[in-house]
C-alpha cells in the first residue's frame, strides 16, 4: 500500500510527539524548486539546487498534490520480470 497523502505521527521514549508532513510534500521539499535556479537561492541544499541544470533537466520528479501523485503513479511503475525457469544439463 503507498501512503501518499496520510499525516504520520511518531512519539518519541520522552513522549513528545511530532506531526510529519505527508511524503509527498517531504519529497518535495527535499527536491526543491522546479526551476534550479529559483532552488540555488531559496534551497541550496535541495537536491535540484545541487544537481538541477535547468527548468527541463531538474533531475528529479514531484507530484504537486496527492491524487496528482497516485494519477502519476502508475506512469513510473514498472511490470515485475516473469519468472524464468533455469533448466540444468545433466
């Protein structure tokens, strides 16, 4: 099951308790801005800051929102291999 658009809490052994953000706005952050150079100033440790050349090669791929990421889901996911019987000559 993926968990696109589900707050997560965690509590730590002191009882605090802290509210994340759903993953795919934690991705996003951690990409940054779609325009590089935009990410260079306001983020410059985001992922596109350090490895983004321009608006088309940004190197990474966000969702703008939750039901854009499980639309867009499908367009990265790969079919598994078949399962290929290895026959030994004896």
């Amino acid at each position: 099951m993926v968990l696109i658009n589900k707050n997560e809490t965690f509590v730590d052994q002191n009882g605090i308790t802290t509210l994340f953000n759903p993953p795919y706005l934690r991705w996003k952050d951690l990409i940054g801005n779609k325009e590089p150079s935009i990410a260079k100033t306001s983020n410059p440790q985001s992922l596109r800051a350090i490895y983004g050349i321009d608006i088309v090669k940004n190197e990474f791929w966000g969702s703008d929102s939750a039901s854009d990421a499980y639309r867009e889901l499908s367009n990265f996911m790969f079919p598994l291999p078949a399962k290929v019987n290895i026959i030994s000559k004896n």
